[in-house]
C-alpha cells in the first residue's frame, strides 16, 4: 500500500511538472517532449488505477502517433516563433481575464467541495470482485459484439477523414515527371519496341 502511494504521488508530481514545462518551456521541441513525459506518466497512473487498457492507448496513440507527429511538424515546418510571440502583449489582456475567470471558477468548485461521510466506510470497505474478465478482454466483448456495426462505423468515418486530408493538402507540382498507369497500360508493341538493324563493326 505504501508503494503503491509513493508511486502515485511520484507519477503524479512529475506528471504536473512536466505539463507545466509544456507551457513554460521556450524551445517547441523541448515542450513536445515533455509533453511526451507528461504522456507516459499518466499511462503509469493509468496502470496503477487498473485502466491498463487506457494506459496503453494511451501510449500507442498519444506518444507513439500524435505526440511524434507535433515533433515532426515542429522540427520540419521552418516557424519564426519570433514573429508569433511579436502579438503576445496585443492579447495578454484577453488572456489574463480569461485566467482570471478559470481561477475564480476553480476556487468556487474547491470552497463547495466537501467530502461525504460516507467516504471513508466505502474507502475501507473491500472492493467488490465485479468480473474475473480483465479489462481489456471486457472491452473486447463489447466492442466486437454489442457495438461491432458501430465501430465499423467510426472506422470509415476515420478513413474518409484521412483521405481527405491528404487530397486537400496534395499539390502537384509542374515539370515533375509522374507515373501513369493508364498510360502504361495502353502502350502497344509499337511504342514500347523498336529494333535497329546494327551493321556488323558498328554501334549503336
């Protein structure tokens, strides 16, 4: 139990910690990667709740699909973040009312919060043995079965998404010399063929 304290408060600390390199760190890089850490910790935290199925969606999708993809979009695309900071002061105010405003909600939800009496019964009660099925295998069952059609659904629209996305960002380029299927596969013996009568003694 006391292990399983220390880790939580050790993940959770370096988890905050990194989310807040995100927004203070002045190198986009730097901030991608501790985004990363950030990522990686809370998968931890994930696991130690029992969610490992979320953990490591988690980190195959998050770190291993989005947060990679910002690396290579930041590293790539040659920013002039110095043009971007030039408007900083032009919206501070708007800003700073907004973080006001978050401030003043989060103060009014931490003064309503009160914990039940009831808490401290059910924390120290024994956690009821819902399945002997783990998670993942449950959500397996649910998702293949129940919500199967559905979640061919989502799927496709996935894949519609995709193929949108490149169509809209593909450009072509004039002078590029391209393949042609259509093309290639209309060609007769004629055009694609032609014999030379090579004298003896003589090239080509």
């Amino acid at each position: 139990m006391i292990a399983t304290a220390i880790a939580f408060y050790l993940f959770a600390a370096i988890t905050v910690a990194a989310g807040f390199m995100v927004i203070a760190s002045r190198n986009p890089v730097h901030s991608v990667l501790f985004l990363i850490l950030a990522f990686f910790n809370s998968a931890a935290l994930f696991v130690l709740l029992g969610a490992e199925f979320i953990a490591l969606i988690l980190v195959i999708v998050y770190v291993g699909a989005v947060a990679v993809l910002f690396l290579f979009v930041v590293m790539m695309l040659d920013i002039d973040f110095l043009e971007l900071r030039e408007g900083f002061l032009q919206y501070l105010p708007i800003g700073a009312l907004v973080g006001l405003i978050l401030m003043i909600e989060l103060m009014l939800v931490l003064g309503a919060w009160v914990i039940s009496p009831e808490a401290a019964g059910i924390a120290a009660a024994p956690a009821p043995v819902i399945s002997e099925v783990h998670n993942t295998r449950a959500l397996g069952q649910i998702i293949y079965t129940q919500y199967a059609y559905l979640f061919q659904a989502a799927g496709l629209i996935l894949l519609v998404a995709m193929i949108g996305a490149i169509v809209l960002t593909l450009r072509h380029k004039p002078n590029v010399k391209r393949q042609v299927i259509a093309d290639q596969v209309a060609r007769t013996r004629e055009q694609a063929v032609e014999l030379k009568k090579v004298e003896p003694g003589q090239g080509l």
